[in-house]
C-alpha cells in the first residue's frame, strides 16, 4: 500500500516519499509525515535471521514505497559498506540487564553516520525521479553531530552543495575539528555567534524565504535539508530499532514477543520518535524512555503536558542536546491532536511567538507510553565511571544522559523490563569530558594524549575518524553573526 507524505500543518496535497525527501520541510513550514505508519509484513523471526542491509530494506520499502526494489537497494549498499568498521552496522552491547545499541560504528563515530550515511543516496535518486535539474543545496544547522556526518556524506556528491552552520563555542574540540578539516569542493561550514537554536532559525527561516528560493532558482539551485526534519532522515533511523530487536532474538536474549523498552539521549527528538514509529510498526516496545540533560525542556513537557523553551539555555558536557527548540517533537504533536493540522499550527504558532504551548489532557493521554527522564552531570559522569569501574565499558557523555535517566526511572518504577539505550557517540568523540568523568587528573592532558590513553583504557582502538584528524589542516574558517546568515549562503553560492 502507497505511503504519501503531507504536512504537519496544512491539509496540502500529500506528496510521495521522493518528493518529500527533496523538499525537505514542507510549503507552510511544517514537518512531512506519512499518512499512515505502515506494518511489518515480514516477522520478527524472519528478520532475525537478516543482516543489517537486509532489515534495512524490510523496513524501508514500507515507507519509500515510490522507490524500485532496485533503486532503494542500491541506496541501502551504497550506504552500509566499508565506511562502518563492523559489518553489524550496529551491533549490541550486553551490560547487566540492559543492552547498548552502538550506533557510532561510522564514518564519523556518531548515530547521525546511520541516517546520513544514506540520505545523498535518497537525495538524489529523488532528484533523479522528479526530474530536477537545478542543483542542491543541502543548507543544515547541527549542534554537533549532523555536520559532521552530512558533510561526510554529502563531500563531493556530483549536483549537491552543503553548507552547514554551527554554534561557534558550543560544540567539542573534536566536533570542530571534525567539521573544519573537512574536505570536498562542495563543503561549506561557519561558525555562528550563537547557539544552536539560532542557527536551526536562521536556516528555518531561509527555507521559508519566498524571494530567496526565487532567487536560488534564477541561479540554479534549490534548497533541501539533511536535518533531521528531512523524513529521508527519520525513516533510516527505524531500521536500527527493528533491528535491535531482531538481534535480541537472533541471540536468545528475549523470546518471541517479549516486550523490551528503549531508551533515547534526545534533544531534537527524532531518534525517539523514529523508535515510537518502530513500536507502531509493531516491534513489541513498551516503555519509551526520553532522556534529557539539564536543557530538561522535554522532561518538563512529559511531566506537565506544557512546552515551554522560556528559560536559560545551558552548555553541558552532551552539547548534542544542549537544545531548547525539539524540531521533531511537532511530528509526534501532530498525531497525538488526532492528525489535526489545524491545532498543531496553532500550537507551533505559539511557540514561535511566546515560546510556549501546552497541549489537551486528552493528547496527554496518547503519550501514556513516554517517559521523561533527566540527568545532571554529576550523575552522568558517575555514570561513565561506574560503567568503567564495573564492567571496563566506557560510554559517552551523551550515552550516559541515557543510562543514569534509565537508572532513575528503574528505581522510581521497579520496571525490570529488559532495555535497549541508543548508545549514541564514540566516547573518543567527547574524550576530555569521558577521560575526566573517569578520574579527574585526565583533565591535564592535551586532547591527542587524551585519545591514546583512552584507547589504553578502554582496550579499543582509536577509530579512522579521530587519526584523521590530529594533523588535518583547517579548511573552513568562516564565523558569521546570526543575522549574517542568508548573506554568507548567497556568498558562497555566488548570489
């Protein structure tokens, strides 16, 4: 059955999945969401006897249904090859009575390599289908993470342009470093003064810019998006929970039909909600634990039923979800309102003009299967210690928002359910904050030292993505004000 696409805050035409991939938001600046979430029609047996690639597409078809058998298939083997450094993709970690999906086994050693990894492969067969023939402009902000790995992914893709806007003092070293050695004629990144938030509204706001995209398409160029706003996104980040689940059984680690919960380090909330969607395709999820950090903005909206992004903005050591504006939140809005666009974009209107919307008891109701969780950062970095201490595992900063939330709710509920955390970033990726949670005397080493000691620790070997880095020269060294923004994509592009 056909899966059309329409938008969260309009009852505009429903397009297919390739249109909604290239446009990225829709035309009244909602969010594309399909018209139905469609059933596994493959069992969980079946799948558990598939590789990575093969789920992928069981998964996938049922979304993408205007792409070949053919056409998705390559996009899926053009995206997990040699670039994941464990044929797994995303292979499980057992530690006590819960299990870490580690999805940093990427080009860029973080969960954002699972989608963005195949997205310019979606992109432009997209293109290729509706016949464009102006080039893309793929135009991102990230608070860490997407940048890197859309940059990875999109670096010399014949047709396409990125540029990608980040928080100037709001990222890790190696986030940065990451970002600014990146190679490709077509690559572009500025640093903003500003954080995250700014610079998701400034590229929201070029998006929406009518005489702008008249005057990218006088030139040539049309804009689409590699944030997680892009359904081409969302609909590859389902594939890793249908999968981990498939791996529980494959493993004889919970039998048939066995209720497992997950839990999610979340900001912008897509990663939750592509696991939301999995539980609807019918992977046998029963809690979904949301875990923030002290920007605990969707913790209070759990608790309260109210959104309110009206308060201090904090930089933490999981700056990936240092985010007071959870784009894909509207996605799950939408549906709890009963599909209703017309009181979504009420709601969204007033968080762009007040910062703030609560929602009805009876749209509470729909969210019974959520949990809002938080950790402090004394509590994460215990967290990383103890993990150490215990088991010789090292996680995160962002994987251990997760794991200490989890560990409150466990006590706090007594649920013994058996748990999957999205594991979501190498530890090597935030190694002064992982190295310092373990023993504080760490902190007086220099990142590179950092690196090696932690590959000592942890007996793992340093991945490609930071050797790479430790003697790449920086290319990109633009830094712009927020209100810069639209002035430097038309420099770039020669408008």
């Amino acid at each position: 059955m056909e899966v059309l696409y329409k938008s969260t805050r309009s009852n505009s035409e429903a397009v297919p999945a390739s249109k909604a991939i290239l446009k990225g938001l829709a035309d009244d600046g909602g969010l594309f969401v399909p018209d139905h979430i469609p059933a596994l029609d493959v069992s969980l047996q079946d799948l558990s006897k598939m590789s990575y690639k093969e789920v992928a597409y069981e998964v996938m078809k049922l979304f993408l249904t205007d792409f070949t058998e053919e056409e998705l298939k390559k996009c899926i083997d053009g995206a997990y090859d040699e670039k994941f450094d464990t044929e797994a993709i995303a292979p499980l970690t057992e530690i006590g009575n819960t299990y870490y999906l580690e999805l940093y086994h990427g080009a860029t050693i973080a969960f954002k390599d699972m989608a963005l990894s195949i997205l310019p492969h979606l992109l432009t067969t997209s293109a290729k289908k509706n016949k464009i023939e102006n080039e893309i402009v793929i135009l991102t902000a990230t608070s860490g993470d997407t940048g890197k790995a859309a940059l990875a992914g999109f670096a010399d893709v014949p047709g396409t342009k990125i540029i990608v806007f980040y928080p100037k003092n709001g990222v890790s070293p190696i986030q940065e470093k990451q970002m600014v050695t990146q190679k490709g004629d077509n690559t572009h990144v500025v640093g903003i003064h500003g954080n995250f938030d700014d610079a998701q509204t400034g590229v929201k706001n070029m998006f929406h810019n009518p005489e702008l995209a008249k005057e990218l398409n006088a030139k040539g160029f049309q804009f689409s998006s590699a944030n997680s706003i892009n359904i081409g996104r969302l609909v590859p980040q389902i594939v890793y929970y249908v999968y981990a689940y498939a791996r529980l059984l494959a493993e004889e680690k919970i039998a048939d039909k066995e209720m497992i919960n997950v839990v999610v380090p979340t900001g912008n909330f897509g990663n939750i909600l592509a696991a939301f969607y999995a539980k609807n395709m019918g992977v046998p999820i029963a809690k979904l634990v949301c875990a923030s950090n002290e920007n605990k903005v969707l913790f209070d909206f759990f608790q309260s039923g109210t959104y309110d992004r009206n308060r201090d903005f904090i930089l933490t050591s999981s700056p990936s979800m240092d985010i007071l504006i959870s784009s894909n939140l509207e996605r799950l809005i939408y549906r709890i309102a009963g599909n209703d666009s017309e009181k979504n974009a009420e709601l969204m209107k007033n968080l762009s003009e007040g910062g703030v919307y609560t929602i009805t008891d009876e749209m509470k109701t729909e969210l019974k299967d959520f949990v809002g969780e938080y950790a402090s950062e004394e509590e994460c970095f215990k967290k990383i210690r103890t993990l150490y201490e215990e088991y010789g595992y090292v996680i995160d900063t962002h994987t251990a928002v997760a794991s200490a939330g989890y560990d409150t709710y466990v006590k706090q509920s007594q649920d013994q359910t058996k748990a999957v955390i999205a594991s979501t970033a190498s530890p090597y990726k935030f190694t002064r904050s992982v190295m310092k949670a373990i023993d504080e005397k760490y902190d007086k080493m220099e990142d590179f030292a950092l690196v090696d000691e932690l590959s000592k620790l942890s007996n793992t070997s340093v991945p490609n993505a930071i050797e790479e880095i430790r003697t790449a020269p920086v290319l990109h060294d633009t830094v712009c004000e927020k209100d810069e923004m639209e002035q430097v994509v038309k420099n770039f592009l020669g408008i």
